[in-house]
C-alpha cells in the first residue's frame, strides 16, 4: 500500500516524480530543494543523505544528477518507512535505497569513507533558540534532539572519502559553529553561497560546500534571491525547482 490515512502525494517538477507526505505532519521545504541544487554529485559518484525525512533530497538528487546511487538515512522508522515508499511510488529502487538508524551510528552503518558526497539540511536549533514544537517528529527536524551540529559533521567525515565533498544548508547565525565543526573534522570549506528572501532582507539561510583534507581557500558565490516581489521567485528559484 503505497499511501497512507493522513498522508498525501506531491509532485516535484523533475522526471514525473512524486513524493509522500503527511497532511499534517513535517513535509519538505525551500532549504531541501535548494540543497539539491547546490550540491554536485558526479558522473558514477554515490551520495549519502543524512536526516533524509521524506527522501526529497536523495529522489531530487537521482532526477537532476548522474551519480550511480543514493541513500538516506533517517532515525525515524515512520519518516523511513514513507520515504522508501516514494522511492518504490518513483521505482527508483535500484538507484535509491532509505536505511533506519542514527547518524551517531554512521560509522558503524557504513563502511569508512564509502561515500564521494554527503548532504544534510540538519536540525537549524539548539536549546537555545525558539520554541520546541510538541510535536515529536517536527522537533526533531528542526530542533536538535537526536543529535547536534558536530555528531552531523562527525558522521559526514566518517562516510567520505578523502576529498569527498559535505553540502550543508543551515541557517547564517550559526555559520561560526559550523565553519569550526567542519574544520575539527578536517573539512575544509570552500564555497559558500547565502539565501536572501529578498534583495534588500538580510540571508535567511547558507549554503556551504566542505571537501574532506580540502586545502584553505574559500569562495563566496552569488547570493541567492528568493523572491522578485511579494509572491513571485525569482528566475532562478523556477530554475532550481524545474519550472
């Protein structure tokens, strides 16, 4: 049974897929989709999704990439079960595949350095910042409950390879945290790119592009701008979602 009481089905403008998400529960937002376009995965490169959710990001990775295979992993059993049920709904089986399981246990998952990419869109907020929805699972998408920022870049050194890449969409106000995190972990950051909503609105969100025993140097590419006006993306939002 491919759709659930409480859940519907979404298109996502790539490849005639779909994905499964709650009616009422956490679904996937711009961060996710933006992650996936900023994130390379070459020809023949296998990629690792930490946090995966509903599996937006490995599915948008398959349709606009040519890497050989993808995996997400999420601790939730029910987020899991759904996500693999959009991989089967898309029949991407043979090139996607969603594992159960804690991103403090990647190195016991996985094998060491098996992976030329990782992504995560991690938790954004610590204890220290905003309300703990009561809701258990939209908590653990956006707080960090199950795990924190370094277990995130911990787990993402374990699985790449020597000069694999780490892409990350988090939020600016912890981009000192995660710049350190990286750098502890030999990740070594070297493009970064912020989201503003509007021109003049201050960044909203970053992204950054980390290369495991990359050299220091570092590139801060164009912004993106969200929206042109109240209501309307930009070209380059319609791009980035397939328009």
């Amino acid at each position: 049974m491919i759709i659930k009481e409480g859940e519907r089905i979404d298109e996502l403008q790539r490849n005639g897929y779909r994905i499964i998400q709650k009616t009422n529960g956490f679904c996937f937002g711009m961060d996710a989709v933006l992650l996936s376009g900023f994130a390379s995965v070459k020809p023949g490169e296998k990629a690792l999704d930490l946090g995966t959710g509903t599996g937006i990001i490995p599915i948008l990775l398959e349709a606009k990439t040519e890497g050989s295979h993808f995996t997400g992993l999420e601790i939730q059993a029910e987020m899991a079960e759904m996500a693999s049920r959009s991989v089967a709904l898309n029949r991407l089986e043979e090139k996607v595949s969603i594992v159960q399981g804690d991103i403090k246990e990647v190195p016991t998952l996985f094998e060491k350095a098996s992976f030329d990419v990782v992504t995560t869109n991690p938790p954004y907020m610590n204890d220290s910042h905003g309300l703990k929805n009561p809701d258990l699972p939209k908590a653990i998408a956006r707080h960090e409950v199950l795990c924190n920022l370094e277990d995130v870049v911990r787990a993402a050194a374990s699985a790449l390879r020597p000069g694999g890449r780490l892409y990350m969409v988090h939020r600016p106000r912890r981009l000192i945290e995660i710049l350190m995190a990286m750098k502890s972990q030999k990740l070594e950051p070297k493009r970064m790119k912020f989201v503003h909503p509007f021109a003049d609105k201050e960044a909203n969100m970053v992204l950054i592009e980390a290369v495991r025993g990359g050299g220091a140097l570092m590139t801060v590419e164009k912004p993106i701008i969200v929206y042109k006006e109240p209501g309307v993306y930009t070209d380059e939002i319609y791009d980035i979602y397939g328009y």
